[in-house]
C-alpha cells in the first residue's frame, strides 16, 4: 500500500485510538489475535506514545505502553532498539509494516506489531474524536460518581498513613509523605529513599539549633547532589563561597549510605523541579516548623476553615525562594524565570490533597497523643470537609484523558476531590482491564432505573 505523503505518526495514533476503542479484533503481524481491554492514554514524554494499555494478545493479559509509527522501519530509525527507556513497550503500531527486522526491545524482547494497512477506508475518519461507552452517563451522575470515586481514593490514602503510623513515627511518615510528593512524578521514589535513610531525626538536631547550612550539608550530601559528588558538576570557579560552605560541612560530618546521580532522572526535568531545588525548600520548610514538623503541620489544618481554603493551607507550605536558590535550580547552575517560590503552585497542592490532609484523618483517628490531643478527635472529619471543599489544581495529563473519556467539560471537575476521582477510576479500573468492575456501572444502571 502507498502512504499518502500527508499521513504523520499522530494521525496514526488517532486513527489506533479509534480503532481500538470500536471493539474491534486485530491479528498481529505474527499472526496472533489482539483485543483491547483498555486503550490507555496518549503522552508526550519520552519512553512511548501511548501509556497504560491493556490488552489480550493471545491468550495472555498484557499491561503496557504501545509505540506508534507510520512504517514498521521507524523503530530502528529512532534507535528504539537500542534504547532502554522503550523497554516498557509492549506493541508496536504502525500503519505500513515495511521492516525486514522484528521490532525487538534493547533487552532482546520481542515485540508484536499490529498493522493498519489492512483497513485503509478508516483513515479519513481518523481525526473523529472516538466514543467511549462511559462516556453515555449524564454529567449530573458524573459528577457525583467522580465525587464518591475521590473521597474513596483520600480514605484509602489516609487509611495508609495510619498504617504506616502504627509501625513508625507518625513525624516521620509525614516527613515522608511530603519528600514522596516533592519528587513530582519522576523522582517520588529517590525523594522516598533520602528521607528513610536520612530520617527526621537525624535532621532534628540543626532543625532546633537554627543551622539552615547543616540541614543543607545533610541534605545535599545523603541525596549524592553535591558538585563533590558528581560527574556532570560545573567547575569549581562557579561554586562560590556558599556552595564552598556546604561542601566543608558535609567532609566534616560525612555519613554513608548517600544516593548517587544514577537515583535521579534529571533528563527533561524542568529546572523548577530539579531536586536540587526541592530539596532547598525542603530545608526552609523544616526550619520554618522549628517546634516539629507533625505539630506545625496539623495546627495548620486545624486553624483552617472552609472560607479560606486553600489559601490558609497553601500559605503554610509554600516557600518563597531567595539567597542563592532565588536564581539556581542547581550547584552552578542558574537561568530565568525560575519563579518565586522553591515549593509553590502545583506542588504545594499536591502535598495539600495527597498528604496533608490524608494524614490528617490517619493521624487524628490514631491513638498516638501529643500536644493537640484534645483536638484529635475533631481533625478527622475537619480534614475530611476540608478535600471535599479544596478546589481543583492544574489539570495533568491522566486528568485530560478522563474527561476526554467522559464527555466532561473543565468546569465539571471543580474540585480536588473529583480531580482524584478521575485518577481512582484511571488507575483502579481502567488501567487494569476492570471495566466490568468499574462503579460509573452502578450510576449507568441507576440512570436507567424504572422510576
């Protein structure tokens, strides 16, 4: 079959996406059948082109990424082959195959392909937006099945914090809690990591003395970012005398155990997110909360008020940038329009809806006492009010694929907690091939109730 010159590979994706959401069988290229479970979702970073897939090839259940190219050849053209970032894939899509190779993984794994060259009449139509059989509920059911799905995902959140606070220290869960979040998406893990090996009590000590360059010395020095430490450090006459600081402190007191480089995805991370930079606020974040992080953190939730939230929780957590981290996102490194906060906006939201407040209901259902013991009991059901009322964040990739896959308008999902019902319904059920399962069956069924 002759490409028409004006195919591109996202005209592709869109004609795939609609295909496999028509509930059609394919054949792959070896000759095995392919049925969709779940399309996934579409990204533009790198590693796939669809993620979350669920498919049956076969008959096995595959859970993955998919690549999609116009001719089969573009997978060793791009140098997939030969890249362990595609490792993850689990089907190739193209339009043409034309490869005399297989499409095989860096790892040596081979990779089924599906061709659509078979079904050349459906190319015209692949800029129509696709159908999703959720999709047929009216917003109104939405909205409340999105509300019940979010609240569901925050108890379970908060049933897990008062797990972990019945096998350790409720202040260190927290501490936690918070580096988890100030990974963003990519480096959660690694954030994880540095606060378990370096725990809050080890950091109390400069926490209580003030010493903002101790803190920083530990930091810096466990999570393996010092320019010392590196091999891509700039250097040494764009240090200066603060960095300078830093790194006397650290070969003082040097622990083991620390991360190195090969922990942390720098690639194609926003210089506002750069570790090196949340951690800088980290720092100022425990400084601020000299009398202890737990004990500043929850009299913070229970001086809120649905009246002024989010800005009373917000204000509590966010950090404005300044001294040496005004203009760095790195040791040496600086550029413009970095912002004005080392915590702020996204992020600060975040750790309001996905720790804070969680953790708020764990620990005031606890039986742990401190100083607000006598305001335990009514924490709970504050913190609770208080996810029901927050308004929505900005709005992330998984979140735009929901709404797309139920009809809904921006404006529909106006709260933090319909945000997490799109992502509880994502990540329970769509992504795990569980649409039989899903709870939108109990609002459809609801709909067409006999009155």
């Amino acid at each position: 079959m002759q490409l028409m010159p004006t195919i591109t590979e996202s005209s592709v994706v869109r004609l795939w996406d609609r295909l496999a959401r028509s509930g059609r069988e394919f054949q792959t290229v070896e000759g095995e059948p392919l049925r969709v479970i779940y399309p996934g979702r579409t990204s533009d970073e790198p590693g796939s082109d669809i993620r979350d897939a669920v498919l049956r090839i076969g008959g096995r259940e595959v859970k993955g990424a998919i690549e999609v190219h116009v001719g089969s050849r573009g997978w060793q053209a791009h140098r997939h082959d030969r890249d362990r970032t595609y490792n993850g894939i689990v089907l190739h899509v193209v339009l043409q195959h034309d490869a005399l190779m297989p499409t095989c993984l860096e790892n040596g794994v081979p990779v089924p392909v599906v061709a659509l060259q078979d079904c050349p009449e459906t190319v015209g139509s692949a800029l129509e937006p696709p159908s999703y059989p959720c999709s047929r509920l009216p917003p109104d059911l939405l909205t409340r099945a999105l509300d019940d799905a979010g609240m569901a995902r925050f108890e379970e959140k908060a049933a897990a914090f008062r797990a972990d606070m019945q096998a350790s220290d409720p202040a260190q869960v927290l501490h936690e809690g918070i580096m988890r979040a100030l990974g963003y998406s990519r480096n959660c893990t690694p954030f994880l990591t540095l606060a378990r090996r370096l725990p809050l009590s080890a950091l109390e000590p400069f926490i209580k003395q003030r010493d903002e360059l101790g803190l920083e010395a530990r930091l810096f020095g466990m999570a393996g970012l010092l320019p010392s430490q590196r091999t891509d450090a700039p250097p040494p006459v764009l240090r200066g005398p603060y960095v300078q600081e830093i790194e006397a402190r650290w070969r003082a007191h040097p622990c083991s155990g620390s991360l190195t480089l090969a922990h942390w995805r720098l690639f194609r991370v926003r210089p506002g997110n750069h570790p090196a930079r949340r951690l800088a606020g980290m720092v100022r974040l425990l400084r601020r909360h000299g009398d202890g992080l737990l004990e500043g953190l929850m009299t913070l939730v229970a001086g809120a008020s649905p009246e002024d939230v989010p800005a009373w929780l917000e204000a509590g957590l966010t950090v404005p940038a300044e001294g040496y981290w005004a203009d760095h996102y790195d040791f040496g490194r600086s550029c413009p329009n970095l912002g004005l906060h080392l915590i702020g906006g996204a992020r600060v939201v975040e750790i309001v809806v996905n720790v804070l407040l969680p953790f708020g209901v764990g620990w005031g259902q606890g039986r742990r006492a401190g100083h607000l013991s006598h305001a335990k009991g009514n924490l709970s059901g504050k913190a609770s009010r208080l996810f029901a009322t927050h308004p929505a964040a900005d709005e992330n990739a998984i979140g735009r694929q929901m709404r797309a896959q139920l009809g809904l308008k921006r404006a529909a999902v106006s709260t933090a907690e319909r945000q997490q019902g799109l992502l509880h319904l994502y990540k329970r059920y769509c992504t795990q091939g569980r649409c039989g399962e899903c709870p939108l069956g109990k609002y459809q069924w609801t709909r067409d109730k006999p009155q």
